[in-house]
C-alpha cells in the first residue's frame, strides 16, 4: 500500500510516498526556517504563507517519483500545530483525497515522530511492549506503546519541552537566535575540561515519576552565565548533560518500570549525540533493543505521516471526512 503523507505543523512543508510503512519512495521537504530567523521565533502568519506557496511545488515533485494514480491513501498532520499551517495541509490533502476518490488519514503529529523508527529499522524487530520518548521542540513525553493504537501516556514536562530549553539556552548564550539546539550541542562538544559540570540542577531527577520539567534550568544558565566569565563550551556542555541525565535516567526507570521490550526514540531532540550514545549505553545495560531514528528523520517530516498512517489505517465515512478539521492542542492520548 502507497501512502502520500503531508505534513505542515510548523514551518516545514512536507510530503512523502511511503510503501507498507516502511519504505520511502519519495521525500521532500521545503522550509521557511530562513524567514524566522531574522524574528528569533515561527511567524505563524509567514510559515503559513510560505506553505501556501511551497505546497504544490511540494507535491509536483513527489508526484514525478511517485505517479498519482499510484497512491492509495493520503495521510496528513491534524495536530498539534499552528492553526494556519495545519490548515494549508489540511485543506490540500481533503482537495486530493476527494480529487482522486482516495481515503484521507488525519495523524497525530506526535504520533507520526514514533514512526521515524519503523522506517528507519526493520518493524519487526521492534516489539510490544516499547517505550518511547518523543523529545521535539514543543514536546517531552514517555509513551507505554503497547500496540499500534494502544497507547498509555506516562508523563511529560511540566513547562518547556526540551528542544524549547536547548532553544533559550541557545539564545541566552548568544549561541543563535532560533533553533540554536544543534548548534549548542556541537559546541558543547567542543569542551574537553569542564569547570562548571554538576553546578545545573537535573530536576525532577529522583522524583518517582516520569515527569520532566525545563523552564528552571534555563533560569539557572541564565544565573550561572551572569555569575562569572566561564568559557561559553563549558555552559552548554553542562546545561546539555543537565538535560540528558534527566532524559536518560527518567526513560530507563520508566523501561525497567513497565519490563518493555523496546527502546524508540523521536522528536527533533533526539538528532543529539549526547542523548543518543548515553542512552544508547544504558540500553545496553539493562538488554534493551533501542531504536534511534535516521537523523534525517528526527525532525518534521511526512514519511513518518504516511508511516503512522500504515499502521493506524482506519477508513472514514464521508460524514466524518467532512468532519476532519485542524486540533493545534491535539495531545498525545486524544
Ligand atoms: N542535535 C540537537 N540537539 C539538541 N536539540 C536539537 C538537535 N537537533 C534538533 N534539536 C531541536 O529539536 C527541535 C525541533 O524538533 P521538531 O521539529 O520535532 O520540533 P517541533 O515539530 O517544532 O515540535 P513538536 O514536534 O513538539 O510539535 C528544536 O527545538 C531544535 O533545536
Ligand atoms: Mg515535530
């Protein structure tokens, strides 16, 4: 089965033919992220603009690697989102599941970064029960996967999301001004000698839960970087190991905890190599197979879309397809 996904939850305009889930015939993203950074943050109203005019180049395109009349469904972002991007993808997939008598497949966009895995592995070596963390720019979450469809939500931040602190950070430490994650990550790497390690609090570290909480730690960089003259690798090293102990040890409690079978990691977040090798060592520890996403598919990206929509198929009736409208709220467990 052929699904062409599209997705437009933030400033990315995406869309992908992915086959039984797994295999992509075509990818293509285009962005708007240029048009943010002189802002130091989305400009809905630019990001849906630009989505409007990038949607049909978009689709041209895939549509020369993948005819049409190839496609079997269409799957596209419902939520969570800017109201006016969503409603771009939206608008586009209902005109071609209606223009080509194909089945639409709202998906959460949430949801779509778990599949990043299925299309980076083969899906049958992940088993049920996994746990996964989805760690983006808007999101931290802990997800009891026990099925496709059969999710148990088990925590999450409390305030920021982690990608939102690596962000602040960033910009706190004059590193960049929007999405300054990778590259505070690559200059964390940089610092050899660290005269600051372990002066960042890890919150919610030794809390019996699968909570996370960000906005504090960001307050204490913020103290910390106006308190002395620290080479500015050495604070982005320990806010990044800050925020990894607390990703690590929090997904391997909850891994031990619920005895899962696998390990997925999602989100833009989890493109960074510190969470990646760290957890990928503790993992290890505990016999866990962990499932790390191609980096090329960490972040926004429709492949995952058509992936999530493979393995969630439901087919609408025409009443409810009238009904598919954009949720920017949409939560993990709606
Ligand atoms: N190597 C990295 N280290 C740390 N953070 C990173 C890295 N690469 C990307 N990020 C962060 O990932 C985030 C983007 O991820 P993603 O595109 O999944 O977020 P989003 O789609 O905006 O949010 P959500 O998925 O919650 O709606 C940004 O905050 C970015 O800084
Ligand atoms: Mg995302």
């Amino acid at each position: 089965m052929k699904i062409l996904g599209i997705e437009t939850s933030c400033d990315e305009t995406a869309a992908s033919v992915v086959e039984n889930g797994t295999t992509e015939l075509a990818f293509v993203v285009a962005s708007s992220k240029d048009f943010h950074e002189k802002t130091g943050g989305v400009v809905p109203e630019i990001a849906a603009r630009k989505q409007v005019d990038f949607m049909i180049p978009v689709l041209d395109q895939v549509f020369k690697e993948v005819p049409k009349e190839e496609i079997d469904a269409i799957a596209v972002t419902q939520g969570p989102g800017l109201i006016g991007s969503l409603i771009v993808g939206i608008e586009a997939a209902k005109a071609l599941a209606l223009a080509l008598d194909k089945p639409l497949v709202p998906i959460n966009h949430l949801i779509a970064h778990f599949y990043a895995n299925f299309i980076s592995h083969n899906p049958a070596d992940i088993k049920f029960p996994a746990l996964v963390l989805v760690v983006s720019g808007g999101h931290t979450d802990l997800v009891l996967m026990h099925d496709h469809g059969d999710l148990q939500y088990l925590g999450g931040t409390l305030d920021d999301a982690a990608g939102e602190a690596f962000d602040k950070t960033a910009r706190i430490l004059d590193i960049a001004s929007y999405l300054g994650g990778p590259q505070l990550s690559k200059l964390a790497a940089t610092c050899k000698q660290n005269s600051v390690a372990g002066s960042l609090p890890r919150p919610l570290l030794n809390k019996d839960n699968y909570d996370f909480s960000f906005s504090g730690l960001k307050t204490a960089v913020k103290r910390l970087w106006a308190q002395n003259d620290f080479p500015v690798e050495e604070v982005a090293c320990e806010f990044e190991t800050a925020v990894v102990d607390v990703l690590v040890e929090k997904t391997i409690k909850a891994a031990s905890d619920f005895s899962v079978q696998s390990i997925l990691l999602g989100g833009g977040v989890s493109a960074n190599t510190q969470l990646r090798s760290r957890l990928q060592l503790r993992a290890k520890e505990l016999e866990i197979p962990l499932f790390l996403p191609e980096l090329r598919l960490c972040g926004d990206n429709a492949s995952t879309v058509a992936s999530a929509a493979f393995y969630n198929f439901t087919p609408l009736s025409l009443e409810d397809f009238k009904r598919i409208s954009p949720n920017p709220s949409l939560s993990i467990t709606d």
